[in-house]
C-alpha cells in the first residue's frame, strides 16, 4: 500500500471524529458567511492602489461626494403655480427627513427675486447653467437630495424617508435616480442573487443524486459535503475582509457546481464495486484510483482562479482570489468530510460489471479518426474566427465593445430602469469629470489666482463636447445674472478684485461654494465639468484637452489632476478587456504548466485545452455576431470555463494514461468507458448549475449564466469530437501518454 492510500485509509479510519470537527465548524461558517455584507459602489470597482482611485480618495477627503438622489417633478408646465407649488411642499417635506438635504432651483432664483410670479422665475431659471445640472428641463423640475449618510444602512433609511416624506406632501409621482438608488438595487440583487438560485440547485443536487445513484443516503452525503464546502468556502472570504458585489456573487455558485462535479467523479468510482471486494478496501481504492487526477483539476483551477488576481477590477480580483480559497476548501471536503459520511451513511454500492464498452466509447474512437481532418480544421478555424471576434484586428476591427453603463446592469422592467431612460431623454447623458487644482500656498480666494481659475473655467467650457463648467467663480457669475447685468467678470484685474471681494465671506455663508473651494486650507479648489461621450476615448481626450488648457494658466507652482468616479467607472470599461486576455493567457499558462508536469506531455496538455478554448473562443464569437456586449460579469466567462471544463480532459486524459501502451483506440475507449459518462454529467451539472443564473433580475447575471451553459455545451461537444480527433491526428507523438503509434487499424 503506497502512502497515499495509506494516507486515505486513516482519514476513513477518523470519520467520526472528521464529522464532528466539520459539525462545529459549519455552523459558525455559516454564521460569519451570514454576515457579509452586499455593497454595490464605484469604490468597489477598482483596487484601492490605482494611482486614480487614490487621487479621487484625496480629492473626495477635501470635497466630499455625498450621494444626490434626483427628484424629477413631471409636468406639462413646470412653471404653473400648481406644480411649483407641488415642487416646493415636496422640498419642504425632504429637508425635514434626517440626514437629508435639498435644493432646486427654485432655492436660486427665490433668492434672487423674493415674491417673484411663475413667469419671472422661468425667465430668471431658464439657463443653460441649470439645464445643464438637471435641474429643470421642458417638462420637469428637479430636486436634489443629498444625502448625508456613512453606511449602506443608513443610505437606505435616508431614502425611505424620502419616500415618506412625498407622500406626506401628496407628491403623487415622482421619479427618482440617481446613484444612491442605483446602488441601493445593485446591493440588493447582490445579496438576492444566491437566495434565487439556491432552490435550483438543490433540485439539481436530489436529481442527480436519485438518476446517478437511486440512493437517498448518497443525496444526503452529498448535500453535506456541498453545505460544509460553500459555507467554509464563503466564510473564507468573509474573514479575508470581501463583500458581496455585483460579481463576487458567483463564488458560492462555483464553489457548489466545482464541489459538485468532483464529488460525482468521485462517488461514480465508489459505487462499482467488484462482488469481492470489502466496501472499506473498494472506497480506498476509489479514492485512490481519483487523487490525483481530483487534486490535478482542483489545483489548475485554484491557479487559474488566483490568475484573475492581476486584474484592476477589485471585484474581479476578489472574485478570483475568493473562488480559490473555496476551491481549496472544496478539495479539503471531498477527501475528507465525504469519505467520511460515505462510510457514516453506508452510501449502497452495486455490483461492478466486467469491463464492456459502452456502444458511445467504441463509436467516438472510430467516428473521430475517420473524421479528424474535418473536426480538427473545424475547431481551430471557429476558434481562430472567435480569436479575431474578441480582441478585433489592429486598423481593420475594433474589438468587442464594453459595457459600463449603469443602463445594461437594471432591469429594463424596472421603473428605476424608466426613470433613468426618461431622465436622459430629456436632460441628456450627464458624464461629470473633477478638475483638482492644488495651490502652492492658501490662496484660493485671492483675485489674481480666481481670475486666473476663471480664465481657465472659461478655456474648458470652450472645449469640444463640454456642455458646462461650474468653478469657484460661478456663483459670482450668477450674481451678475441675477441683478440683470453681463454674466462676465471684469477682465481689468483691479475691477475683478472688486467683482470678488466678498467672496470669501460667501465661502462662510453659502455651503455650495465649500464644494469648490476648500475652506480649511484655502489651497485646493476644483471644478466640475459635465460633457459628452463619457467612454474611455471621451475621457481621454477631455483629459488632454484639459491639460493643454491648463499649460496656459499664470498659475506658477499649482498641480492640476482630472479626478473623479465617472473616471474611475470608464477606467473598469477599459480594464475589461485587457482582464479577459491577461487572465485567460495567465490561467491558460498555468493550467498548461500544472498539466506538463503530472502528465509530462506538452503536446498532450496542448490537445487537452482543444475543447475549452474552443468553447470560449465560439462563445465570444457568438455573443459577437448576436450583439452582445462584455460587461463585469461576461469578462469572467473566459477564465471560469477554462478553470471548470479542465475538469473534464483531466479525468480523461488519467484514464487514457491507464492503458499505457496500448493501442490508441483502445486507451480511448477505456477512457471514455470509465470517465465518458461522469464526464457528460458532470458537465451537465455545471450547466444546470450557471444555468440557475438565468432567474437572476440582475441583467449582467442572466446573461452570464445563459452564455457559460452554452460554453459547457460547447466543450463536451469538443471532448467527444475536436479532442479525440486531435489524438489520431498526433498520435505518434503520444507513445508517453497511453498509446503507440499501432492504431491504422481503427
């Protein structure tokens, strides 16, 4: 007995105690994983050492960003005395709410014109200025709530009672956006998402179970061992400090089908025992007979997971880190806590019969090999097309677009969806950028740097495709507009010091004016510039601009920085794709290197990744041709069907190197004999399982879980087809793999 079976013997020898420990543990895994909470904002889409993100995490520590929830007030005259009166009792009711700020812009004009009828207060309000913020358009008047909140908790209470607080003004409809309501939905279906797929699976558990096994104790072994893996799995990732997002709730999902998947192999090998042999000695056997080709899988995936650690997506990166753990833990489970409840339970066995082939594992060997030009060509050309469909062709095709837009992550059911829509129909598509200027020295309401700032104001609002600019200077701009006279602040600078001298008792007064000039130190200011095409070029060239405007400023020793989380949101459009080749080529590397070393066949690793690249490269190719789109959760299609179908071609290829020596076509159909049908349903079982995703109202998730079941389809196509194809075709190079060269007999 070598030391791993005698290593596997003393676990099952320990099965009570193994069954104890795990009974202690699970619940208080289960408990912290309970814990974790679900958080849906921009600072949790980027790692927290991006040189931007820390520039913006400055930047927000001397202007804070509180969370603004938009009131649209829908009429057909805005300016009817009953709709500004309905407007204005709304506001009232608002500001009465804990926490909770308002302001219109009716607040601006009032003040200007107290007593003023509807009509003067149009004329005065009707600016581009105040379009430009949304804050009125044709048919509507907003109010901006801000929201003076620290938690997720508190967020939500803030806009529970702003919704009490128009209903208590008789508000009637209103509609509502803004990022606190975003958010507030994304962390919502974050923590819901597994609670919808959960019943799912656990259908898809007790259907394998009785179809495989037609035994109620090996369900009840098998819906332990999966609770005790995605409990400590998820725990795990509790304890390294994650949170549920919009992705890093495919943890517990990949962790279920990958533990679920191993168990089958596993369990499958235990139930054939020969009539002979002792129940005890035949589970050491089984066990032993799937180590390594079990701990081979799981470690190539563990690696490929851990490969998406090189992402600048933080919930990419915690996506691949956490999965990795769990699958660690998974392993762990299967080759204890499992062995354990298979002797506790008494899981039945049956009969092994003698060694037949299935007419499928004769037929694949002898169809393969008189088609293997054919389904070889055909798998690289399709792979080669999905290639040039993703990452496009340099000068000739782009490659494939990227979603950010908070649009595509909401449900298109949805009246936050509706609202959004109408918003931008009628106020437009608001892209924000932050201009960070940083004086060398307090100075910030002196007249000749302001003049100097409004200079610069004046050289961005001229920019191509900004809309507006609001600065330090904009609230003396109204003032002049207010009092009917030129908008324009005096070029002479003894007239603008005039213009600006009660500036800094303005800066005590009005607590608008601290958000662009910080009251504390006097020396950081900032404006903000709202412009179009807010995609990666648009940020880029806006930055350019913005720097070659700034080069021309009388400004000696100030810094400037485009900051901001707009920026940072375009920043993870244009990390998606670069992710998605990096840790592809990454895990694909790995996975090679791990299979290189246990098989010691380069050309047989390289045949063995046939079926999963190929799946992904089709599927991309799909979702090309079919317009969709990546976005957050389809980036991560490319590195979970590597890290999942592996599976598969590592069980194979384990019982091909089986029969070492033998001709090719008989290792294929011993192979295929005893792996072929754990195979298919363990492919099966990932496909039902991501397929769960699919009741998901999260949009990005449906999508995901609809298009990775079409790549596991793909690749058991691949396994049955391109793969053994690819054996005949290199056959004389596989002498070391479970073959010789004697096979032109097939």
């Amino acid at each position: 007995m070598d030391w791993q079976s005698r290593a596997l013997s003393r676990i099952v020898s320990l099965r009570i105690p193994i069954a104890a420990a795990f009974a202690v543990l699970v619940p208080l895994a289960a408990l912290r994983a309970a814990r974790i909470p679900s958080q849906g904002g921009i600072e949790r889409l980027i790692v927290r050492t991006d040189p931007d993100a820390v520039a913006t995490g400055a930047f927000e520590h001397l202007f804070p960003d509180s969370p603004t929830a938009v009131l649209l007030f829908e009429s057909d005259d805005p300016w009817s005395p009953a709709s500004l009166e309905r407007v204005e009792a709304a506001e009232r009711e608002v500001r009465n709410v804990p926490h909770v700020s308002a302001f219109s812009v009716l607040d601006a004009v009032r003040r200007a014109r107290p007593g003023a009828p509807g009509e003067t207060l149009r004329k005065l309000a009707d600016l581009p200025f105040f379009r430009e913020q949304g804050l009125l358009g044709d048919r509507f008047l907003s109010v901006m709530a801000d929201l003076d909140v620290k938690s997720p908790g508190d967020r939500d209470g803030a806009l529970r009672g702003i919704d009490a607080a128009l209903e208590r003004a008789g508000a009637g409809q209103v509609r509502k956006v803004g990022s606190p309501y975003v958010e507030a939905w994304l962390e919502q279906q974050s923590g819901a998402a597994s609670a919808r797929y959960m019943p799912f699976f656990g259908a898809l558990v007790v259907a394998v179970s009785l179809l495989l096994y037609r035994s109620v104790r090996a369900l009840f072994a098998l819906i332990l061992a999966l609770g005790a893996a995605v409990a400590l799995g998820v725990a795990a990732g509790g304890l390294c400090g994650f949170s549920f997002t919009i992705v890093s709730v495919l943890v517990p999902l990949t962790i279920l089908v990958t533990t679920l998947a191993n168990l089958v192999y596993l369990h499958s090998r235990f139930v054939d025992r020969p009539a002979e042999v002792p129940v005890a000695e035949h589970q050491i056997h089984a066990l032993r007979n799937k180590l390594l080709p079990v701990s081979v899988s799981t470690f190539a995936a563990v690696l490929g997971f851990g490969a998406l650690a090189i992402s600048p997506i933080r919930p990419v990166r915690e996506l691949g880190t956490w999965t990795a753990l769990g699958l660690a833990i998974s392993w762990v489970v299967s080759f204890t806590l499992f062995p354990a409840l298979q002797s506790l339970l008494r899981t039945p066995t049956r009969p092994a019969r003698e060694e037949q082939i299935p007419a499928f594992a004769a037929a694949i060997p002898r169809f393969t090999f008189r088609h293997r030009k054919l389904l070889v060509a055909t798998a690289l050309v399709l792979s080669a097309a999905g290639a040039v469909a993703t990452f496009g062709i340099p000068g000739r095709l782009p490659p494939m677009s990227v979603v950010t837009d908070t649009l595509s992550y909401i449900d298109p059911s949805l009246q936050l969806r509706q609202d959004l829509v109408w918003f931008r129909e009628h106020a437009g598509d608001l892209n924000v950028a932050h201009v960070w200027v940083h004086l060398s020295s307090p100075s910030a309401t002196d007249p000749r740097v302001l003049q100097a700032v409004d200079r610069f104001q004046g050289a961005v609002e001229g920019l191509p495709r900004v809309r507006s600019v609001v600065g330090p200077t904009t609230f003396l701009h109204l003032r002049r507009l207010f009092a009917g006279q030129d908008d324009r602040l005096p070029s002479d600078p003894a007239q603008f010091a005039r213009a600006a001298a009660d500036l800094e008792q303005l800066l005590l007064a009005e607590t608008g004016l601290r958000g662009y000039i910080d009251p504390n130190g006097l020396a950081d200011l900032q404006l903000t510039v709202i412009f179009e095409q807010g995609d990666a070029a648009g940020y880029a060239a806006l930055s350019r601009s913005i720097g070659e405007a700034w080069t021309a400023q009388p400004l000696p020793g100030a810094q400037m920085k485009v900051v901001g989380r707009s920026l940072l949101q375009t920043k993870v459009g244009a990390s998606l794709v670069p992710t998605l080749a990096q840790s592809f080529l990454l895990t694909a590397v790995l996975i090679f290197a791990v299979f290189l070393f246990v098989f010691r066949s380069g050309t047989a690793r390289a045949l063995a990744m046939i079926p999963s690249v190929f799946a992904i490269l089709v599927t991309f190719l799909c979702m090309r041709l079919f317009g969709a789109s990546l976005n957050l959760a389809t980036v991560l299609i490319a590195t979970i069907v590597l890290g999942t179908t592996e599976n598969d071609q590592i069980h194979f290829f384990h019982h091909l190197h089986e029969r070492h020596g033998a001709p090719l076509g008989q290792a294929m159909e011993h192979a295929l004999a005893v792996a072929g049908r754990a195979m298919a349903f363990a492919t099966l079982v990932n496909m039902a399982g991501f397929l769960a995703l699919s009741f998901s109202s999260f949009p990005p998730l449906r999508q995901f879980g609809l298009v990775t079941s079409g790549a596991f389809l793909l690749a058991l196509a691949a396994d049955f087809t391109a793969l053994p194809a690819g054996l005949w075709l290199l056959r004389r190079q596989l002498r070391g793999v479970g073959a010789t060269a004697d096979i032109d007999r097939q």
